[in-house]
C-alpha cells in the first residue's frame, strides 16, 4: 500500500527547512501502532505492521511521496532566547489527510548540534501514553501513531534502549517558527509563514492581527483545560507551543496526584518557571513574543502596531478566566455557575490537606466516603459541601463527563518504562486500554484510579535528550 502523502511545507521557501533523510536502525520491533487513528489518515493499519510498514515507521525506508525533512525554529528557553534551535531529533516524512506524519529519534539532522538525534525508549513510551491520554480527555494534542524500539542503545547518563516515536500533528507550526524569521528581519519569509499559518488552520483570518487574536483565543482555551486536568507541561518554550493551537512535546510533563498550585515535576525546571500556576502568565509572555515578532506584519507604523498587538495580548487573561471557570463549574456540575470563588475555596482546602485533584472532583458526585477520605480536616469539607449542594441543579451527568477517573499517573508512567526497558510491554498495553476510557468506570482496574503510595511518589520527571 502506498501512504497518500499530500505534502505542502516542503514548497515554502528553502529557508523554512533543510532536507533530512532518517538513518537506518539495527534491528526495528513494533511495540504498538494506533489503528483508529490510522485509518483517519486514510492508512491501513496491517500494512504499518507489515516488514515494508515497520521499514517506514524506523526510518529504514523512506515511502514513495514522502519529503523528509527537518524544521528550522527559534525558542525562548526558560526565558532565555536561541536564535537557533530546529529539529534536532525529529524528521517530518510528510503530511497525510491534512497532518503531519514525523518520526521522533530518527537519527541526526542539520539542527542536531553535538545531539545523536536519536530517542531513548523511556519517552517514547510516555509520548504515546500521555498525548493519546490527552486525546481521550478532550484535549487538542498532537497524537500517537506508532512506536518502536530500534535494536540499538543511546547514550544518556547510562546506554538505553533507542526508540523511535511516529507523531502525528495538525501542523508542527510554533511561536518559535516566526521567531526564527523576525529575529533575522525576514518580513518575507515571515509573511510567508502567516499566510501558510492562516491557510492551514484560520482560513476565516485576514492578516497578522486575525491570526494574532485567533491564536490567543485557541491557547487561552488550551491552558484552561490543562488546568481543568491537572496537568502541567513542564518546559512551555515558546518552541513547544503551537499555532494551531495543539499540546505538543510531552518531555517532562506530568499530571498532578496531591494538589498544588506550585506543583511543579520537570527536573531541568529548578525555578518552577513552568510550574501549574505559572502556565497562564507563561502562556501569555509566550504570546507576546509572537506579537512581537509579527509586528511589521501588523502596522508599518511600529508604534501602531505595538499598540493593536497589546489590544489582542490583554484579552488573554479574560478569555482565559472565562474558560477555566466554565470548565471547573463543569467539574463542580453547576453549567451556569458564574461563582469563582466557590472553586476557588475547594482548591485552596485541597492544596492545604494535600488533596488528591483527580479523586475529589472524581467522587465529590459520587463516593462521599472516598471523597471524604482525601481530607484530614473533614469538617472543613463538609461544610464546603453544605455551601455547594445550596447551590442546587447540581448535573451529575455533566460531572462525570467532565472528572475522569483514570488519568496517566506518574508512578504508573514510570512502572511502564522500567517493564519496557527490559523487553516487557505489557504494562504499556495495559495502561493505554485504560486511559482509552478515561471517564468510564473499570472495576477490574480500579488500583489504576489511586494516588500512589509514599514510595510511588515520582517526584521528577526527564525530558529524555
């Protein structure tokens, strides 16, 4: 079978990329390849797990239509800029059905620096579980086509076993991308790049300024349903957030167990820089570097441009607001509840008992005794509780489509990766049928809903280069 690729990056202008060719892998073995989300592209999924279909996800072969290729991109760092970064590991085949197919540890690029370009197993592993996770919940993400081992060993603090991970994106787009240009006073390329940008995914924008606005609004909705899971990205980069509006690069990420509005997980983020309270101010910040680098697009006059850009910028914290108090008063089962305060309260007695986040929201409309047992201060909740249920039209329904049960808990991540690097997959493919059904009751898997123990407890996680 031949995979329909339908490619249009690879016609911008020479500067947007440099080819790269994967490099072949001793040994590929499939560890698992997304059936559903294959036949999306219009691909059959036997046919990704045929010799000539394995030959494609490593990298050994390259696919007839397929134009691989590496990205160029700027990022701010922790608030530090590289006028340079790119895919250093990464290598874009092609797109399919409107998205881009990419193989993540494919071997070096001209991005690559002093990297090998390749990708330990252990984030392979956690990229598909925490993105395909993610889709499951509702949140936009890139997704999960396939994942493999290599036969070969990257060197990290110790050798480990190499993998390689298909990603699937609406576009691998970034604040980053017009970073790049506009530090190098690229107006062309940088219009170039909107017009692309606004193509693929705003066709109703008119210029710089629409895209702007349209931008803030998708990240504004993003972050707050991040929040609404408890999840925190853990390395916000202005390279790692895109214009289309998707989660992408789930390095250090993490979903919260005992709630914290400090939390923080990313070993490498030693500030907290990125810290589950800090992700929409970072968001914003992130945001304004994209203004800034649209600038010329949006006015010759730089004065007025800056002006029209902070119009759009101060809308973010609003449009945010308002999309994090209606998911948690979803969470809550009050649709039109209009109180922040009252969520507010809950979080604050939840972060100071050390609350699980998942389970409250979990039971507070369901097991009062399980709810009740996150608590120390019973009292305290209870009368929360009276405060809430005075409330009335509290939506059951709408509670438990909104609080899953079943999330990608750290300790369980880590349990999957050690069981991988040793050959052993089952706990991977058990942990994804879970997480398939993240809403829905599994009695049989009823451990997979628990916080771990005090020996579980990850306490960082690794961004895997």
């Amino acid at each position: 079978m031949a995979i329909p690729f339908q490619n249009t990056y690879i016609h911008l202008p020479a500067d947007f990329h440099k080819l790269a060719a994967p490099i072949p892998v001793k040994q590929p073995g499939l560890i698992a390849v997304n059936d559903d989300l294959a036949r999306e592209l219009g691909i059959d999924p036997a046919f990704l797990r045929s010799e000539e279909g394995l030959a494609i996800l490593s990298g050994n072969t390259i696919p007839e239509g397929a134009e691989p290729l590496a990205m160029a991109y700027s990022g701010h760092q922790f608030g530090g800029f590289s006028p340079q970064l790119g895919d250093g590991r990464a290598i874009l085949l092609g797109e399919v059905a409107g998205m881009d197919l990419q193989l993540k540890g494919a071997g070096r690029t001209p991005f690559s620096r002093r990297g090998d370009g390749r990708s330990a197993l252990g984030p392979v592993l956690r990229e598909y579980l925490v993105s395909e996770a993610m889709a499951a919940l509702g949140v936009p993400t890139t997704r999960a086509l396939a994942a493999l081992t290599t036969g070969d060993h990257v060197m990290r603090e110790e050798p480990e076993p190499g993998g390689i991970f298909t990603r699937i994106a609406s576009s691998h787009l970034r604040i980053g991308t017009a970073q790049f240009f506009a530090a190098r006073g690229d107006q062309d390329n940088l219009r170039a790049l909107v017009d692309y940008t606004i193509k693929r995914h705003y066709p109703t924008a008119s210029d710089a300024l629409d895209l702007l606005r349209a931008i803030i609004e998708k990240q504004a909705h993003l972050i707050a349903q991040w929040m609404g899971f408890g999840f925190i990205h853990g390395v916000m980069n202005t390279d790692n957030m895109t214009l289309s509006g998707e989660t992408i690069d789930y390095g250090p990420c993490a979903f919260m167990d005992r709630y914290h509005p400090a939390r923080k997980f990313s070993y490498i983020d030693q500030q907290g820089r990125y810290a589950y309270q800090n992700q929409p101010p970072i968001a914003q910040w992130n945001l304004t570097r994209l203004a800034e680098a649209l600038l010329p697009l949006i006015s010759e006059d730089q004065e007025k441009a800056v002006e029209m850009a902070q119009e759009e910028l101060k809308k973010f914290p609003a449009i945010y607001e308002a999309a994090r108090l209606k998911i948690f008063s979803n969470k809550l089962g009050l649709a039109d509840n209009d109180d922040w305060e009252i969520v507010q309260d809950l979080l604050d007695l939840m972060s100071g008992q050390e609350a699980d986040f998942t389970l409250v929201f979990r039971h507070l409309g369901g097991d009062q005794d399980q709810l009740l047992s996150q608590f120390r201060d019973r009292a305290s909740i209870k009368e929360w509780l009276r405060r809430w249920q005075k409330k009335g039209g509290i939506d059951l329904a709408l509670m438990k489509k909104t609080n899953p049960i079943f999330i990608p808990r750290n300790h369980r991540v880590e349990e999957v990766i050690q069981a991988g690097v040793k050959g052993d997959f089952a706990p991977f493919h058990r942990l994804h049928k879970i997480l398939k059904t993240p809403y829905e009751e599994q009695p049989e898997e009823a451990d997979f809903e628990q916080s771990p123990e005090p020996d579980q407890i990850v306490c960082a996680t690794f961004c895997g280069t």
